[in-house]
C-alpha cells in the first residue's frame, strides 16, 4: 500500500519543489529584474492547496467523535491538518469522512457532505502552499516562492498564488460546477488587481500539474480580448492535460480490496472513496492516446477511447460513469489552445507508465507495468499531444516546448538545474515583446 500511495504522490501531481539557490548573483538579478518584472501567478498541483471546514447542525457523523469536538465551532483547518492529527490520531476518521463530496442530483454538481462547509485558505497569497506536514512541505510550491523571490518577486506585490479546492474540477460547459465557477471569478479579480498594482502590466501565469488544467480551463472560457489585455504568458510546468495510463491502476486500485488509508495524504492520493470529482479528469483522453491498448487483459484490451468499458470492468455504476461522460470527457474531447503565449515545461527520460496488465482480469492484483518515456506521472505522448494541439493551431500566437531530460514530475521543482530552467523561463517571458 506504501508503494502504491507513493506511486500516487507522483501520478497526482502533488510532489512540488525543493532546494534553488542563486548563490552570489542573487542580490544584483533582484535589483536588476524588479523594475521590469510582470506580475506572476502562481497555481499549485494537486493536493498543494489548504483548506478549511466548519460543521452544522446537519452533519451526521461516523462515529460520535467526529462531530462532538467541532460541532458549534468556527472555522478549523480540515486540508491538511497535520499537526491536529499528530496530537490526537482518532481523528483520522473523521477528517476522511468531512473531505467526501457527494454527487447532488437536484444542482446537478458535486458537494461537501451534508453539514459540512469549506473554504479555500488564503487566495490571492502564496500562503496557502505552506504546510506543517514534513511530507508536504517540501512538495507544494514553498521554495518555488523562495526561487522567485530570488530574482526580484515579492509575495503580494509582483507575486500572487491561486489556490483552489483540489477535490473539485472543471466541468463541461453548460454543465454545473459551482466550485470552478468560483475559482473563475476569484482568479479573475485576482488577475485585474495584481496587474493594476504593477502599472497594468499584464501577468504571468505558472501552474504546476492539475493546475494547468484549471488555469487552461479558466483562459478558454475567458473573453479573448481580456485574455491578451491581462495576460502575458502562461507557463505550465508538467501539464497533465491529456490524463495518464497511471490513473487506470488508481481508479482499479479503489475496488475495495486494499486496506483504508492510514494516513489523511493517502486517503487524497488513493482517492479509496471515488467521491471527488477530480478523479475523472485524470483518466486517459481519447484526444491524447487514441486506440491504443493501456489495460490488458486476456479476454480484453482497454483504451481511452472505450474508457466507460474499463470503469465498468473496476466496479463503477452506470452513474458515475455518466458523470465521466458528461463532466469530464468533453473537456478532453474539445482541447483547444489558450491564444496566449504559451511554455510547456516537462521531464523526460524517466520510467512511465504507459500500459499496465492485469492478464487474469483480476483488478484488485498489482499489474505489470509497461513503461515508456516521460517524467513518472506524464507521458512523452501527453507531451507531444500539447505540441500538437496547441502548438500547431495556426492562431496560438507563441509556444514553446522545454523538455528537461532525467527530470521527474516532481523533480521539475525540486531539482536545482531543473528549477533553474523554469525560473529562466519566467524571466524570458517577462522580456518578451509579443
């Protein structure tokens, strides 16, 4: 089960940043960056976002402990708190039943468990990718902060973060997704303030893994004359739009067979329940991986393009996979270029999945791997795919594909020579003229 959660840790996108340190230019790339510096956004990976909950009246609790210490109180820090748990480990339940959503039939959308309120913490701050966790401190962004703040960037004046409720995710358009909604018009407030404070230079938006597919989401749905007076280029390090064939072995793993998740990171990362909404945005795109075998069995092949077939296979109800058809795979049916300057930022050179065999059907087994090219949790072919799709549409006005060799998904931003390419990058773009 450690293996597997870890194997998540890479899939999920979560494992951001460690050490960079500009020895002696440090002092003179700030004084000399600052003046001409654009503005930056910064939108976190799964799981690097903290959020809060309050209980209500309605709340009904597994067990009587979960409700009793928080009932009636103000807000508590649900995602992630580490420190609570360390000091009283019973709670542990608890916090994995108060992170569930539940699927409200009557909106059409998903939503926190009856009685329970969240909040996302500190928008706007890079604050929120602060964690007490030893695990996840290292992994979400904090030192990435520190990198930039290196090179002239200063936390709420030229450097802003976007946080966001990583159980949720964008949906279809058209269809109903209050938390997206919300992301959207925060992110947009967000986005018209950090450049009015800059002398209406426009900014630049840099994602870390599933924050690429919120942040893409967001600039396809926002009026293209407000896309290219606001933002000057998006930076997206280890997108993974386009899902990956290690999803597969996530949602197979959830059958039921393996252990509760003794940790509340592992709960996230295993996704054991199937109750967040997020889950379906990580499977294979057809648009991506077309017919080609990435589960194997004896008696059948599954690809992204019979996808509803293979959650069938795993144990998922006709509807939760209607959910996926009507939610999630449009998305990835309808990928389109942002029409702003554009950096793809990916390892390469390091094992990843691209196909897994479960030859006896048997999905609760581990599987045999097979791997191709890719930085651990993205493929090469997922890689490809955005050069493809956005670099070959004829209106993208600029893009660009960094490839990092021997650079995992997390090692982009924990790596010094890979975060060096990434911060370099950040600066080209603010240089840039179109």
């Amino acid at each position: 089960m450690e293996a597997k959660q870890h194997g998540m840790g890479i899939i999920m996108t979560l494992l951001l940043l460690a050490t960079l340190f500009f020895s002696g230019a440090r002092a003179a790339a700030h004084d000399q960056a600052t003046p001409v510096l654009h503005p930056v956004i910064l939108v976190p990976g799964y799981s690097c976002s903290q959020f809060d909950a309050r209980l209500i009246g309605e709340y009904e609790p597994p067990t009587p402990a979960c409700g009793v210490p928080k009932q009636g109180r103000e807000w508590f820090r649900l995602w992630e708190n580490y420190t609570e748990l360390q000091e009283n480990p019973t709670l542990l339940p608890c916090y994995q039943d108060q992170l569930r959503l539940v699927y409200d039939h009557a909106a059409g959308d998903y939503c926190n468990v009856p009685g329970v309120e969240t909040r996302v913490v500190s928008f706007g701050t890079t604050r929120s990718f602060v964690f007490d966790d030893p695990v996840q401190k290292n992994v979400c962004m904090a030192r990435l902060v520190e990198a930039l703040e290196g090179v002239g960037y200063k936390e709420g004046s030229n450097l802003f973060g976007a946080p966001y409720d990583f159980r949720y995710a964008p949906a279809a358009p058209n269809v109903a997704a209050r938390a997206f909604a919300g992301f959207r018009s925060r992110l947009t407030r967000l986005i018209e303030r950090a450049s009015e404070m800059n002398g209406k230079k426009p900014v630049i938006i840099v994602t870390h893994s599933f924050g690429g597919d919120y942040a893409m989401e967001f600039l396809n749905r926002s009026p293209l004359p407000w896309r290219r007076s606001y933002v000057k280029h998006f930076v997206m390090l280890c997108g993974v739009i386009g899902g990956t064939p290690l999803m597969m072995e996530v949602v197979a793993s959830t059958m039921g067979s393996s252990p509760a998740p003794t940790t509340l990171l592992g709960s996230v990362l295993s996704l054991g329940n199937r109750s967040f909404e997020s889950m379906y945005n990580f499977l294979p795109s057809p648009v991506v991986y077309g017919d080609t075998p990435l589960v194997i069995t004896r008696a059948k092949n599954y690809s992204a393009e019979n996808m509803p077939e293979f959650l069938t296979a795993v144990g998922f109800s006709g509807e939760e996979i209607a959910r996926y058809r009507t939610r999630a795979l449009p998305l990835t049916l309808n990928f389109r270029a942002p029409l702003v300057p554009m950096t793809c930022i990916n390892g390469i050179g390091v094992p990843t999945t691209y196909g897994l065999v479960y030859w006896d059907g048997n999905f609760t087994e581990k599987p045999q791997v097979v791997n191709g090219d890719g930085d651990g949790g993205v493929t090469l072919e997922n890689v490809l795919a955005m050069k493809r799709l956005v670099g070959g549409d004829p209106a993208q006005p600029y893009f660009k594909s960094v490839l990092v060799p021997n650079t995992t998904h997390s090692g982009m931003i924990s790596d010094d020579s890979a975060l060096r390419v990434v911060v370099n990058e950040i600066l080209k773009a603010n240089q840039a003229t179109s």
